[in-house]
C-alpha cells in the first residue's frame, strides 16, 4: 500500500516551517481528518488515566491517607502540563545530534504547528505534542504511588518537574525522537516500555527507598481501604489506556485495531492468570487480585500491543500474570517499601512486554498502519535474533538511568530546607490528609477518625486554668487538656507524647507484642474499644 493511496489529501510541500499561514493557507489540508479526530479523541482517553490512578491509589491506601492520593496524581498533572510545555516537548523530541536528548528549538511550543508530526505525517505536530503529553503525565502520575502514607506533597511536585525534565525527556528522546539513540538502534518500543513504564517504576523505587519504611507499628492489620475505588480506577485505566496503545499507531487504522485487540488480550489474560495465583493461598478469590492483574497486563502490552500477533499477547498475559505477581515479593527481599507495587505491576511488567517483542516482534502487524511499511523481520519467530540483545542493552539503559538519577535527584531535594520528603511520625499516624491538606475523603473521618477519640471516658480530669485538676463522673470539658489526653486509645496518646505504645515491640528493648493480637494499637483496634464500651455499657445496665 503506497503513502499516496492512503495520504492527506495534499501532500506536504515543506516550504514553511510552520506548515504556512494560516491567513493565507488552509493549513488543514495535509492532514488526514479522521486520523487527527482519532488521535484527539485518544489524548482525552489518556487523560482519564491520570484520575484512574487517582482513585486506584487513594482505594488501596488507607482512609485517612485517601484524599491525598488523588490530590497527588492532579496536581502532577498540572505540574506536567506546565513543564511540557515549557521545555519539555522540546527536550524529548526537538531534533538534536547528540542522541541522549533533544534542544530547545521547539521551547515554549515554538516552530510546532501544522508541520507532520514525528510520529505520522497525517497528523499535524501540534497534535502530537499534545498527544505526548499526556504520556509524560501518566508515567508522573504512576510514580506519586510511592508517597502513599508518608510523603510529603510539595516536595513530590518539586521532584517531578526535575525528574521530568532531566528523566523522561531523555527516556523518550531515546525511544521515539528519530536522532534518538534507542530508534536508531533498532529497539522495539510501541507505546512506552522504556519512558512510560520503567521510568515509573524505576522512579517510584528509587523515590520509597529514599523516604524509607512506614512504621511497622501501623502496617498491623493493613489492608485496602475501599476495594470498589480500585476497580473503579482500573476501569478508569483500562479504558484510558486503549487510547494510549492504540492512538500509538498514529492514526484510524488497523495497527490501532490490533492493538485495542493485543491490549484486551493480554489484560484479560493477566488478570485471570493472577487472581487464580492469589486464589492459591487463601483460597479465596480477590477483587484487587484481579485489578493488579489486569494492570500488569496493559502495562506488558504497552511496548508489545503494536508489535505481536494476538496469539503472542495470548502468551504474554499469562506470563506477566505469573511473573508479576510473584515480583510483589522483592520489595521485601530489597526491603524498599513499595507500598503501591509500582515497580512489580509497571517496571517488571514493561520489561517482559520488551522481551516479548524481541521473541514475537513480526513487521507485519507493523506494516499494518499503512505508513510504516517495512520488510526487514523484527523478532526471533522471523529469525531475527539479534533483536534480543537490543532489547536488553535498551532495558537495562533504561532502568539504570532512571534509578541512579532518580535518587540522586529525590536525596538532593531531601537536604533542602523546608523540603524533606517525608512527614513527621505524628503525621503519618494521623494521616496525610489531616497532615498535608486538612481535607477527607469522607465527611465523618474529621470527626469520627478513632471512635474513642472523639468519645472521652466518663471519668475524665478536667483542667482548669489555674492548673487544677478536678476529678468526678459526667463528660469532663477539653479546654485545656493536651492532645494526646484527649484520645481514648492509649496508644494513640503515648505515640503523640513520644513513647512506644504499650504492648508494642520496642526496636531498642526488644519487648513482645501482647499474646492477644487483638490488644494495643494493633489488630481492629477500633472495633474491639467498641466492644469494650459496648460490654461496659450492658453491664452497667444490668447492675442498676
């Protein structure tokens, strides 16, 4: 199929560096108008995925960290539109000689109009730009995972306009910038293996393992807070994410169709694959199993869904399942508290869809955008196997960049004054919505955040100004009372004094936990202060 038969309907005379004047000109003539709807209809699909991850994190995290999840992930958002289209765009993929990264040619969105785009001649640069866009903030919001309960939010934005900038810029210069070292070495990367996914997931572990572990003493107990937000933002993801592999074809047409269908394939299979690996242990099916599945899959479709047969993703959803779900462990073996799995469901995940191209690659489901043609074979079952160690120098490029800068850029910002990364312990047990926003995600958290916090014991000391303190039944006033006084969970009260809670393991003494773990500050600890009222409150009754 020639250029010719499928192109806009007038070519591109390449005279303007603008593509004309467009008081002048109709500018909109050598573009494709379906593939330009398509691919505007595609960035709107994509921007969904910002509050799916949103929503994903806030129902993973717990309540009183929920609000701030989302939050997160929006505001990266804004930090990203506004780094793109400073410099960003033109650092990724304004041309360049150097292959690592591009100039400023392009710097504030100059020089970028109705000229074709890199991607596809029947698209105009403007649109792409956008398009991209809305890439670098997904892999941004992907890596606000790592602050989940414990990070602080303004040195997180600080982060992300740095990382952006000397980060993903580079990772996307090498994938898809044509003077770009990676596209000019053969790597087969569809939709963003390298920037996207092993840039979030290297990032979000080099960024947990500088804000360090959350405390033992709250992981007691630990679960997802609202199961139904998760699948809601998977939901989210999913469909967002059908524009994002399949407007990587550039355009209506049936390398799009294959990779809708390459993307459904391998989620669908994944998410299978890993809730039947979970229903091995408890023996019990899991929603948010399911949902990490199905991440992981369009994750390792990704780089793959535009490159391999159906068959292949068939092959591919199962292995990530597999493989995936398993790498959840590492971060215990590293001891890097991944607290959102960002690098098991993204960076483990990318890296498989990478391989897989370079075993499944075929130029034939290439060659099916209609603009792409080529005959040289791509993976191994074309007998193309050097493709294999191509796709590993750029994987390991990729994440070793993206780690050692990563780091290096999150302990920088951690020495400067009034930007430490992390929250204080106090913050982190009352949470980072009190803490960082002073907003909720529910109405009643503010008020009802530990049942006997707000419901002092009947025999409270009330303190008066002058210091005494009077005792006596009925409800005691608060004026003047020390916080940590006013919670009914003595845990709660020694941890804001500074102590270790009773029954707690002491890193320095070493003392047990309570026989009962349904004691102290762990275990339900809310519904068991709540029986104990409620007994108190029967016995009382039967007594008078």
């Amino acid at each position: 199929m020639s250029y010719v038969a499928i192109g806009p309907p007038t070519e591109f005379n390449g005279t303007e560096p603008l593509g004309g004047d467009s008081r002048l000109t109709n500018l909109n003539q050598w573009f494709a108008e379906g593939d330009t709807a398509y691919i505007m209809i595609s960035a709107a699909m994509v921007f969904l995925m910002v509050p799916g991850l949103g929503f994903l994190y806030s129902g993973l995290a717990r309540r009183k960290s929920a609000l701030s999840m989302i939050w997160a992930t929006m505001m990266s958002y804004s930090v990203i539109v506004f780094q793109w289209y400073f410099w960003g765009y033109s650092l990724a993929f304004a041309p360049s000689g150097n292959g690592y990264i591009g100039n400023l040619t392009k710097f504030g969105l100059r020089n970028t109009l109705a000229t074709p785009s890199p991607g596809s001649p029947l698209i105009p640069e403007l649109l792409y730009s956008f398009y991209q866009m809305q890439f670098c903030a997904v892999t941004a919001a992907i890596s606000m995972g790592a602050i989940a309960e414990r990070g602080r939010l303004i040195p997180m934005m600080v982060f992300i306009w740095i990382w952006a900038t000397i980060v993903y810029c580079p990772l996307a210069c090498w994938a898809w910038n044509a003077n770009g070292w990676g596209f000019a070495y053969g790597v087969a990367d569809y939709a963003g293996g390298g920037p996207v996914e092993i840039g979030s997931g290297l990032t979000a572990l080099a960024y947990s393992f500088v804000l360090g572990r959350r405390q033992e003493k709250m992981m007691l107990n630990f679960r997802p807070h609202n199961v139904s937000m998760v699948v809601l933002g998977t939901i989210l993801l999913w469909f967002g994410w059908l524009g994002f592999n399949g407007g990587s074809s550039f355009g209506a047409n049936l390398r799009a169709v294959m990779a809708y269908w390459n993307s459904t394939l391998t989620a669908g299979f994944a998410a299978a694959t890993w809730a039947a690996v979970d229903w091995r242990l408890a023996k019990k099916w899991s929603m948010v199993g399911w949902c990490s599945g199905a991440i992981s899959g369009l994750v390792a479709a990704t780089p793959a869904s535009g490159y391999l047969p159906p068959w292949a993703s068939v092959v591919l959803g199962i292995v990530t399942g597999v493989v995936a779900n398993f790498s959840t462990k590492i971060k215990y073996w590293i001891r890097i508290d991944d607290s959102m799995d960002v690098f098991a469901e993204h960076g483990v995940a990318g890296i498989i869809g990478l391989l897989f191209n370079a075993i499944f690659g075929a130029d034939y489901i290439v060659s099916l955008d209609g603009v792409n043609s080529s005959e040289l074979p791509l993976g191994w079952i074309q007998r193309n196997f050097k493709q294999l160690y191509i796709q590993i120098a750029y994987i390991v490029a990729c994440s070793a960049y993206t780690f050692v800068v990563s780091l290096i850029i999150a302990y920088g910002i951690n020495y400067i004054p009034g930007l430490k990364l992390r929250a204080s312990e106090e913050a982190e047990l009352m949470g980072m919505d009190d803490d960082q926003m002073g907003e909720f995600a529910y109405d009643y958290v503010e008020v009802r955040r530990d049942y006997l916090a707000w419901t002092p014991s009947h025999k409270v000391p009330a303190v008066h100004g002058d210091g005494d303190v009077e005792s006596g039944a009925g409800t005691a006033e608060k004026d003047g009372m020390p916080p940590s006084k006013q919670h009914g969970i003595s845990g709660h009260s020694q941890m804001l004094e500074g102590k270790d809670p009773e029954g707690s393991r002491s890193q320095s003494s070493g003392e047990e936990h309570p026989k009962n773990p349904r004691e102290g500050i762990q275990g339900d600890r809310h519904g068991i202060a709540y029986e104990k009222l409620e007994k108190e409150k029967h016995g009382r009754g039967t007594t008078e």
